[in-house]
C-alpha cells in the first residue's frame, strides 16, 4: 500500500508542479478582472467592491452597521446603467425613493451588476456577495446568456458544474481558460456553419444547439442562485427582463426556407417595397405583401417586424404584439433575451417559491395600447434615463405590495419626481445632452438606419437644441441627418448659418465626429446615405463625447487618388467664403466627373511628366550658395507662367524643397504655400491656393498633393499659372528642385 501511495505521489507531483506554475504564471500576467475576487479588504471594517469594467470601486462596512437595510443588486449591463452611469441606473434611482419614503432609516443600495455579464457571472459575484449580510438581493439578468456561451455550459453533470464554479472564484488560470472560450466559441460554431450553408450573412442561421446550451445553463444557474440565497437566508427577487421589440429592428435576419440566390433576391426586393408601402402609410397593402413573404420563408425576422409595424398603424395591436416577439425571437444576433428567459424565470421562480416581480406582463397590463420603444430604451435593450425611472418606480411598488422592504406602506406620500430624483443623483443638464447626442449618433449614424431611427435622432436632437441653443454639435447632426433623410436643401439651412458664424469650428467637430463618412477636401463637403456600420467611428466618437477634448483640424486626413472616389457620393456641398454661401454642387461633380471619363476614353497614352524649374523670383535673392535662394521679406513668390495645364488630366503634384536653418537658431517647420490661377481667373487669389508644412532640417523633401479629387482643382477651367510662396518669412534660405506634374494615366 505504501509503494502505491509512493508510485502515485512521484506520478502526480508533475502534474500538480505544473498546475501551481500554471497558476503562477496566469496570476503575473493575466488582467485583475480575470481573478473573479470581487470584494477585497480596504481598511478594518471596509470592503471594497471591484468589478471588471467599473471605474471607481464601491464601499460597505462589514459587519453590517445595525439598523441598516442592505440591498444587492445582480445583472449585467441594464441593471450596471449602461450607457450611462451607474449613479443614474434604477438600483440607484430606487434608493433615492426609498429614502424619501423612508428617510430615518438606514437604506444601503450596492450595485452590483457588470456589462456584457450573463447568468454564470452573476452567479461568481452572488457567491461572494451573500457573506456580506445583504437583506435583499434583486436580479435583473437573462439578455447576455446567448451571447456570453462557452464550452463549460456544455456541462450537465451537477458535482462537475460545482468544482468548475468553484475553479472559477478561485483559480486564475482556469477563469483565463473560460474566458478565452467565450471569445472564441461562438465565432467557431459560426464558421462551421458559414462552411455548410454558405457565405451570405442573412443565410447563416444562430445555431440551435447554442439556443438549447443557454437554455439548459439559464436554468442551472437560476436554481443555483435561489439555493445559494437559501442556504445563506437571504431573500431573493428575480425580475422578467424587458427590451425594445416595438420600435428596434431585427439586428440579423436569416433565410431558413429558401435556398435558390434567385428565391433570396426577390424575396428581399418584395421586403423593401413592402418597407416603403408601410413608410409611406399604405399600411393595408404591407400586410398583404408582407402575409406572403411570412408564408414564403418563416424564418426571416425582418419580415415579422415589418408586418407588426403595419398592424400598428391598422390598430391591430395584438396581432402587432405576437409579430414583433417573434421578430425578437428569430433575430439571429440574439443581444435580445428571447421568450424562453422570461419563461424559465416564471417556470423556476413558481416551482422554487421565490418573489417574481414580472416587469413584463406589469407594463403590459400597466399600458395595454403602448408599446415602449425609444420612449424608455437607449437601444434594443438598454433603459434610457425615463426607462430607468419607470423601473424603480414599478419595482419600489412591488416591493412594498409583498412587504420584502421592512417598513410598512407610507400611504399616499407622493414619490420624487424624475427631474428630482435626477437632481438628487446630481445627473446635470449637460450630462443629459451628452448622452441625448451619444444616441442620436448610435441610432442615426451607426447603422444602415431605417426612417423610423433617423426620426428619432432628429427628435432627440432637436431636445438638445431645445436645452441648449447653441450646441453646434447638435446643429452639424441635424444637418446630417437631413441629408440622409434625402434632404439636402434641410441640411444646407442648417448648416449654412454655422460656417458663416464660426467656420473653423464647424469643420473641427465635422471632421473629428464624422470623418470619415462626411469627408471635407479643401471646401467641398461630401456625403453619402448609404452608410454601413463603422465600429471604429463609433469607438472614437463615443471617446470624444466622453472626454471632449480641444480638438483641431485633422491636418493629416489623406486624400483618396483612386479616380472613382467622388463619385460615391451622393451629395456634395461647397462652401463658398467670398458669398458666405453653402451650395449644392452634386449636379455639376456629376457633370464634371463624366466629362473628365469622356477625356480619358479618348486619350491614347498618357503625358510624361512635366517639371517646372523655370520661374520668375519676387523677393528672393541668391543665397549662400549658388544653388539656394533667400526671402527678402515675407511676401517671396516664385511664379511659373505660360502654362497651358487641364485640371481634368493632372493626378497629382509634387513640390521639392530644402531649407537651411539659420546658423544660429534651431530647426522649425516653415508654412509653404500654392496657388494657381486659370484662363477665367488670371489673377491668384485666396479662393484657389493650398498650404503645406516643410521642415527646416537641411533634408530633401517631396511633398505630394493629389488634386484628381481635389473640387476647387478640378472645377475649374485651363490653368495658366502657379506660384508659390515658400514661407512667410524674412531671410530664409533654401534650395528649390521643381514642381513636378504627374497625368492621369487612360
């Protein structure tokens, strides 16, 4: 017996070796949040609560100050107050009404929930949570479970679900492991799919398999949860959750039925006419159309939520009702909680005796003819600041209904009102407008957005406009907005009174919040509707909202050599600074882009290359060496004349200097600058000149200025001169090597 105890220490000390160094190794070089050790030590009788994504920690003395009512909050992103705060999420919101109703007691609200977390995150911090004395525990969760899956949801063996929920509080390695299979797992299943059914996103359906995974793990860890609560006599509520089906289009819809490209491509021109007929109020004939499209393929979600807002506008609400939930239920990018989350909670909640506050059915008996869309949510699952206050005022109701809350009903004291609760959780106007912005960009500049989200943002805008007049943000949104609503002549009245006003500052925010799907080259300005969603933009929008930094032109915004470019907008406006006038020029790019294609069909070859080195010197003088020359005062020119250039057949210029740093000073930048005048314009003018940047560092430079795409170039007619003004400075010394004139090859 002893040799096999022996044998097996020897065999196993390896493994466990590598296991301790594993471990090791992961708690060095992997992130604090993968610990999954949310609640640490502070100081003696302080805990810190720190959960991953959060900013600023959370505080609460342990052991419980007596008298005090301790209330945990669970869930992920809609309970954490995305997009938000956390300081104006309904758990928040419900500790200003319960202090209100209750301000001599001791009330202790600690939010606890994290974006992106699903039921077995919950479940870590619920571990951890019940030995700090909570008196209540809420949970609001059940929209992450199919986006959150992992191989260990596979897992059906009860003592293995245990020791691997126990692996993951404790070990960092394994927490590491789990979360690089979230990351990955879906992705994979997804790609065998792609491989079996093909390439085209709407025909790739969510596999059924992880819908079956999330329901099986949903229910494990809710009954967990209950037991846990149980075991440590805590009381639990779980809350149905809610999200916008009314108003949010299907994220993903997929083809289940027709298989045929030809099948797919009526079907989706027969779903864009039916948009149209129900946008244009012929709601009548969308049903009909829409009827046959649903008997065609039932599984495109689309389709579902198109007919729903057609039974809306016919006042057919239930029939409205069962389309868009199975809208919800078929969308194929399932960041919704489909029916069978809120279904599990009543089924478990019932069988397990635990209170069930049914925010679903509430707000549907609450106001059976309305149905909550943008009104309440930020987005397709998220409450707005009104949405979050309807929560918590609904939630305080129900807690106080089944005396969970240890006082009694305080009768009729009314409860705060939701500008006072706002101003009690000190959400100011300009928070307000930050987060109006931050959705009427996520709705309106995001997606390939339907009439319906554009409305909406032009709404919100508006109510920003309405708080703060002078918001120029909101005024350059607006415009947009008109301009891919197809209403250029709205966008230009918009816009038009800002460039005349502050014309730097209204290309500072276009550029930084828009570049680079409303592009500026020189004054035109370039739009195109027929947007797709850009995540990049969206990250780097939402950074500026946030921090708002001073911002400045972007200088190093490349222009596009690719001939076809301008074409791709739809509308194009210039501002003219002499008339103060910004005007439509989509019409003439058109005709001047086709004239230029007509000029390069019926060329044969293209043109070497011209260089300009003979010029006429102004204000310049020959330099210490042979080769250089010197500015006499700030206005040096060097003017190149009797050319005969078509703007239609020039790609691009390259200018080559040198400066020479004077003896004794350092090395700075010089400002250079280009104009050109043509056969209707001799004289050079402000209107048609361009600055650059050279460097004084006695290195050779070539500086490049694409001009094929440039409007105020290629507008023009012949060009008969250029010049240019190599700094505006006295006494600079540098050496010139010549323009060079590269032709648009046929």
């Amino acid at each position: 017996m002893g040799k096999i105890i022996k044998y097996l220490g020897f065999s196993l000390f390896p493994l466990f070796a590598l296991a301790l160094g594993t471990e090791l190794f992961a708690r060095l070089c992997t992130p604090q949040h993968l610990s999954n050790k949310f609640f640490h030590q502070a100081e003696k009788g302080v805990i810190e609560v720190q959960l991953p994504h959060t900013i600023e920690p959370q505080r609460l003395r342990h052991p419980k100050p007596p008298g005090t009512f301790r209330i945990f909050f669970l869930g992920g992103s809609s309970t954490y107050g995305y997009p938000f705060a956390p300081v104006s999420s309904f758990p928040q919101r419900l500790e200003k009404m319960l202090i209100s109703q209750a301000p001599h007691s001791k009330i202790e609200v600690i939010n606890l929930g994290v974006n992106a977390f699903s039921s077995d995150e919950v479940l870590l911090v619920l571990r951890q949570a019940v030995h700090f004395q909570p008196d209540l525990i809420v949970a609001y969760m059940g929209h992450n479970e199919l986006v959150r899956l992992s191989r260990f949801n596979q897992v059906a063996h009860p003592w293995i679900y245990r020791i691997g929920f126990f692996l993951r509080e404790h070990s960092r390695a394994f927490a590491a492991l789990i979360y690089l299979q979230q990351a990955v797992y879906i992705r994979e299943r997804f790609e065998k799919y792609e491989e079996e059914v093909g390439e085209r996103e709407d025909v790739v359906r969510f596999p059924e398999e992880l819908r079956s995974q999330a329901a099986g793990s949903f229910e494990r860890n809710l009954v967990e949860i209950i037991r846990t609560c149980r075991r440590h006599q805590t009381r639990l509520v779980m809350i149905t959750v809610i999200s916008n089906d009314a108003e949010f289009f299907p994220m993903k819809s997929t083809f289940g039925r027709l298989r045929e490209k030809s099948e797919q491509e009526k079907y989706r021109l027969d779903l864009t006419a039916a948009q149209a007929l129900a946008e244009e109020g012929q709601a009548e004939k969308a049903i009909a159309v829409l009827d046959g499209l649903v008997a065609r393929d039932p599984f495109y979600a689309r389709a579902y939520f198109l007919r729903g807002r057609a039974y809306l506008w016919e006042e057919r609400r239930e029939s409205a009702r069962k389309d868009f939930v199975q809208a919800r239920d078929l969308d194929d990018k399932p960041k919704r909680a489909p029916t069978f989350i809120n279904l599990e909670i009543r089924e478990i909640c019932r069988r397990e005796q635990v209170p069930l506050f049914d925010l679903e059915s509430r707000l549907q008996d609450r106001f059976p003819d309305h149905f909550f869309g943008f009104d309440v949510f930020y987005d397709c699952l998220h409450p707005n600041l009104e949405g979050q206050q309807m929560i918590a005022e609904t939630l305080l109701a129900y807690l106080f209904e089944n005396q969970l809350l240890p006082w009694d009903w305080p009768g009729p004291k009314p409860l705060p009102t939701f500008e006072e609760i706002n101003s009690a959780l000190n959400i100011s106007d300009e928070f307000r407008i930050t987060r109006a912005l931050h959705q009427a960009f996520h709705l309106g500049f995001s997606f390939e957005a339907p009439r319906l989200y554009l409305e909406y943002a032009s709404t919100l805008l508006e109510q920003v406009q309405a708080l703060y007049p002078q918001d120029s943000l909101a005024t350059i949104s607006r415009g947009a907005l008109r301009l891919r609503l197809g209403d250029p002549e709205g966008g230009r009245a918009l816009w038009e009174p800002l460039l005349r006003k502050d014309e730097t500052k209204f290309f500072v925010l276009l550029e930084n919040y828009f570049y680079p799907l409303i592009p500026v080259l020189d004054n035109l300005i370039l739009f195109d509707p027929a947007w797709n969603r850009n995540l990049l933009f969206l990250s780097r929008r939402q950074r500026l909202l946030e921090n708002q930094p001073s911002l400045q032109r972007m200088d190093s915004i490349e222009i596009p050599e690719s001939l076809d470019y301008l074409g791709r907008f739809r509308y194009a406006l210039e501002w003219n600074r002499e008339s103060g006038q910004l005007l439509e020029v989509s019409r003439q790019l058109s005709q001047v882009l086709e004239k230029r294609k007509v000029k390069l069909e019926a060329m044969r070859k293209s043109d070497p290359p011209l260089i300009l080195r003979e010029f006429r010197p102004l204000n310049c003088a020959v330099g210490s060496r042979i080769d250089t020359l010197r500015t006499l005062n700030p206005d040096a020119q060097l003017i190149f004349s009797n050319l005969a250039l078509d703007p239609l057949l020039v790609n691009a210029l390259e200018i080559e200097l040198e400066y020479l740093p004077a003896p004794k000073a350092p090395a700075s930048s010089f400002k250079a600058e280009l104009y050109w005048a043509t056969q209707s314009e001799p004289q050079f003018s402000e209107h048609n000149k361009w600055i650059f940047q050279f460097k004084a560092n006695q290195l050779h430079h070539r500086f490049r200025i694409p001009v094929a795409n440039r409007w105020r170039w290629i507008s023009g007619d012949i060009i008969t001169r250029l010049r240019l003004d190599p700094t505006d400075q006295p006494g600079v010394e540098f050496k010139f090597s010549g323009i060079t004139i590269f032709p648009l090859v046929p």
